[in-house]
C-alpha cells in the first residue's frame, strides 16, 4: 500500500488470526500478557503502531495512515481478513480500518474509546518528556524523578518509561514524540473517512469509571457500527484491560467465541 510503513510485530500461537493495536504511548508489548493466554486458541499479532516501539516512524500521523499501516501489514502476512482489538489510539485506528476496509475485519473489539473527537490532549506529558536531557540524566530513576512533576501519578510515569530505551550509549525515547505532538489535534479528534458503517460484530468494551465511552456517544456509535454491544467493566478506568485484567479477559474471550 502506498505510504504505509512496515510495522513491527510479535506473533504468538496458533489459529485465527488476531490482531492487537496498542494505545497512545504504548507498544505491542503492553499486551503480552492477555496475548499469551489468547495464544492457546488464536494467531495473536501484537503491532507497533507507526512512532511507538520498534516501528519507523513517519512525520504523517493520521488514523487513515495508521489503519494503511495496518491494512499493509496484513497484506505482507498474506491475511484476507482478521479479527481487530483496539485501545484507545489503536481503538480508532482498528475503527478506522473497518470503516474503511469492513470486508477484511472478521470482528472488532474496541477498548475504552468512541469515534467522537476529545477536548483534552497529552500534550503535558509529551512536553514533559521533550524537556528532558536524557543523557545527562543518566539512569532511569533520574528520569523517573525528573518527570515527577509534571507527571506525579507513578503508574502514569511507569507507563512512559516503557518508553525509554539505549542508544548509541545513552538514554533515549523510542517514541518519535515530535510528530506526536504536532499531530495531537488528528489523534483526540476522529479523522477517518466515514465512508460506509461497519455491520459485523462488534463490542466496545470501556471502563465503568473512565470517561472516554459516554452515553452521549452511543448514538454515533451504533450509527457506525450498528452491531455494536457497549460494556461497561465495573472498576476500571482507561486501561481497562490492566485495572482489571481477570473481567477483561473474560469478556473479550466471550465475545471473540460467539460465533
């Protein structure tokens, strides 16, 4: 596909096919432990998203240029269709490549997220990483403390630190954070093309306690996607999937046996 870049990924087991779009600041690797256990009865993919983890990264960021990543990488797997979870960011881009390519999505799951744009952005923390001289700080619990202002939930700055990686001797962040940032008004709104709705399976599977899956939202949800089922897992917040991982799993793993 043109343009799309070739994305980085983990595959674990045997059986149908699924794939695993992580979210923003995220990699393939947050997922590993729910991948591992769906191992025993599917094909997991667990993907890098274009700028996260070990994928290239490319100044275009858009959820149609993701969803083509995504499209390409099943194309260059020789998939003529696959089953979709998405969070959050990886929840738009899994919505935007069933709005657009619906024939090569067997099922689609999406966490914690709607196709509606947000008002808020994570600009503090991407500005607080790009303040950070990373050589000079040296060692990772001198990042950890020097992000501890801007970014005082520890989980929050656990999380980003995933990020933090050697190069060339020194500290680095495998995000390319300064397209990440230009791009934050494409990534909180839904910049798909909203050619056709998507009419297979579908279960969007939010967070009891976070407020990105309103009931002001369903409206538009089940206008595209009008199978849709709306779950809510008592709680859990954004990163459902990590708050309670046990209720998580059960669910998913229902949904994705049904037929």
């Amino acid at each position: 596909m043109s343009g799309s870049l070739e994305l980085a990924a983990q595959t674990l087991g045997e059986g149908p096919d699924l794939l695993i779009l992580h979210g923003l600041f995220g990699s393939g690797r947050n997922w590993t432990s729910h991948a591992k256990r769906l191992a025993e009865s599917w094909r997991v993919h667990l993907l890098d998203l274009r700028n996260h983890g070990a994928s290239p990264w490319r100044d275009e960021v858009s959820y149609p240029a993701m969803a083509g990543d995504v499209a390409a990488y099943l194309d260059r797997a020789g998939l003529e269709r696959a089953t979709l979870v998405g969070h959050s960011m990886g929840g738009k881009t899994a919505m935007a490549l069933a709005l657009d390519a619906g024939e090569r999505i067997e099922r689609l799951v999406v966490v914690d997220i709607a196709p509606v744009p947000y008002g808020h952005s994570h600009e503090v923390f991407i500005g607080a990483m790009l303040a950070l001289d990373l050589p000079a700080l040296g060692k990772r619990a001198a990042v950890d403390a020097a992000l501890a202002a801007a970014v005082p939930e520890a989980g929050v700055r656990a999380f980003l630190l995933q990020n933090l990686v050697q190069r060339g001797g020194a500290l680095a962040w495998r995000l390319n954070l300064p397209a990440l940032q230009a791009a934050m008004p494409a990534l909180v709104g839904f910049d798909a093309p909203l050619r056709d709705a998507y009419e297979r399976p579908t279960l969007f599977l939010a967070g009891a306690d976070s407020p990105y899956v309103l009931p002001e939202h369903e409206g538009q949800i089940r206008g595209l996607f009008p199978e849709a089922e709306i779950e809510r897992i008592p709680g859990a917040g954004h990163w459902v999937h990590a708050e309670q991982p046990a209720a998580f799993y059960e669910r998913l793993t229902a949904f994705l046996e049904s037929g």
